[in-house]
C-alpha cells in the first residue's frame, strides 16, 4: 500500500467558503474523454462559477476573456458538453448537470407495467397457508 503525505503540508486544500466541486466521475465514469480541451477548461471554469444547483450567469464576452476563446471555440465547447450530457444553456443560463444517468420515465413506466392478465395470473399463484 502507498502512504501519501503532503509535499507541503501548509498548503492542503481546505473546502472554501463560497460552493464549487467537481464530480470525481467525470473522469472515473470517463465523461472527460468526451470533452475537447476546450471543452474541459469551459467546463471547469463553470464548476467554480456556478452556484449549487451548478447555475450560473456568465456572458460568453466574459467567457471568452477568461478562457481566452474566440467565439468559434465556445461555441464548439458548448456543443460537445452540451451533446455529452454535461451542460444545458439556456441563453443566459448555463447549468452543470449531474452525472447520474438519467432515466426515461416513459420507459420506466413501460418497464414496470403489469398486463391485467399478468396481474391475475400472479393473484392466482399466490398461495395461502
């Protein structure tokens, strides 16, 4: 087994005041290998922005100074987190999504669904002591 100390034990990170954390599945559940550098530096700069619902309000000039995009590579981001499931943006709110798979309700609704006659064929089989 491998003992991990600190290098410089004065400098451990500490959980900040204000709300930001990243998801360790995205990298465990590969979700970053979807994304393009950019991609990857837009996302994490939302994940310090964002508030705890992973909200937040930023500009895409704003954006783009931070990052030092040009509009073409934030839009290409956008669209990769976007397609992969990491982001939704509705103009002017980004949200970080969870990484939890999302189940279809209607599906699940199908899944779960008994026929009337399953239903009585299972009554049927129930037997009593």
């Amino acid at each position: 087994m491998i003992v991990k100390s600190p290098i410089l034990p004065e400098r451990v990170r500490k959980v900040p005041g204000s709300f930001s954390w990243i998801d360790h599945r995205l990298v465990s559940d590969r979700h970053i290998d979807l994304c393009s550098h950019a991609a990857a530096a837009f996302y994490l700069f939302l994940v310090c922005v964002g508030d705890d619902k992973g909200l937040s309000y930023y500009g895409d000039q704003s954006i783009m100074d931070k990052l030092s995009m040009d509009r073409q590579t934030l839009q290409s981001a956008r669209s990769d987190l976007i397609r992969n499931g990491l982001l939704a943006w509705q103009k002017p709110i980004y949200q970080v999504l969870c990484l939890e798979p999302v189940v279809d309700q209607n599906k699940r609704c199908q899944e779960s669904a008994m026929s009337l006659g399953d239903i009585l064929k299972n009554a049927m089989e129930v037997k009593i002591d």
